[in-house]
C-alpha cells in the first residue's frame, strides 16, 4: 500500500532527528518489534530506561508531525 509506505518512510525520515541512542532504541521497537527488556539486554540499559526513551521520542516525533501537517495546511491555503 503507497500510504502505508509513504508513512513509514516519514516517520523513519522523524525518527533520524532523534539523539543516537534514542534512535536506535525507537529503531529497535519500530523495526524489530523488540520488548523493552529485550532492548534494555541487547543495550545494558534498564527496560526503565528503554521506557522513558520512547516516551521521548514518541513525544518528539508526535511534534514533528504535528508541525509537518501545520505547514502542509498553511502551503494548501496560500495556493
């Protein structure tokens, strides 16, 4: 499906703006469908950690798209 690709292809193109470590742990739930204890084994962190690290970056990247639709919307209404 061309939505579903257009999709993941921007929220991998968000998910690049977030911190390195941070990253890779949203790369590591998004992409593998690891746990967050599995994460937190794979990268001697606290599934705690793995946690409050998604919470982050799902905050940061709600942002992001929330900013992106506001622009997409003002372009539309100045055409």
């Amino acid at each position: 499906d061309i939505n579903a690709r257009e999709y993941k292809s921007l929220l991998f193109s968000f998910a690049g703006q977030l911190p390195p470590k941070r990253r890779e742990i949203f790369l590591l739930k998004i992409e593998k469908g690891l746990t967050n204890e599995e994460i937190g084994s794979y990268l001697s962190i606290s599934p705690n950690t793995v946690k409050n690290q998604l919470q982050k970056s799902y905050f940061t990247i709600r942002k992001l798209i929330a900013e992106s639709a506001i622009i997409i919307l003002l372009y539309a209404s100045l055409r």
